[in-house]
C-alpha cells in the first residue's frame, strides 16, 4: 500500500509461508575423502530436518570448499546443489556432488 503525504511512503507487508525441511542431504563422493569426510560433511552444515533455506546451502558450499583445501584436497571439486522439491509433503532433498580431488 501506498501511504499518502509530502513524501509517498510505500509499506510492503508479506505473509511467510510454511516451512519446507530437507527429508535427505546427500553429499555424492565424499566418502572418497576418507577419514575426513565426517570432517567435510560437518562443514557443509546443512543436514536432514534442516530448513530448506538457499542462503545455507550456498554458505554451506562455501565452507565445504575452504574446508576441503584446509584438510589437504587443494583441487577438490563441489558441483552445483540439485534440489528436489515436494510441495505435497512440504520438503526437498538436496544433492551435492563432492570430488575431493
């Protein structure tokens, strides 16, 4: 709406709507990394029931990548996220391919 005076104000009122969750996260090919890939899943930061939230996952991504090179995989590879979403049961699963190099 648009409020009237000197200096038009404009109010945007938004509604949130429910919460989606992730049922599963995948982390395809971490395993390669072998004693460190709990390290590596752990800096992802995003796991299952976590709230499907983009900014997480690109700040997951980016964790993952610094935490890769730091663990001794200087050539390590993230793909790009590929979620699914079901807007029946109101949740997403997430798949990252991870090459640790």
């Amino acid at each position: 709406r648009v409020e009237p005076g000197p200096r038009p104000l404009v109010v945007l009122e938004a509604e949130p709507g429910v919460l989606y969750r992730f049922a599963g996260v995948t982390l395809e090919g971490v395993e390669a990394a072998g004693d460190k890939s709990d390290e590596l899943r752990s800096a992802f930061g995003v796991a299952p029931n976590a709230p499907v939230n983009a900014d997480a996952v690109v700040a997951g991504e980016a964790a993952l990548r610094e935490r890769l090179g730091r663990e001794g995989f200087p050539f390590g590879q993230v793909g790009e996220p590929e979620i699914v979403v079901d807007r029946a049961a109101r949740t997403a699963t997430l798949e990252l391919k991870v090459k640790p190099g």
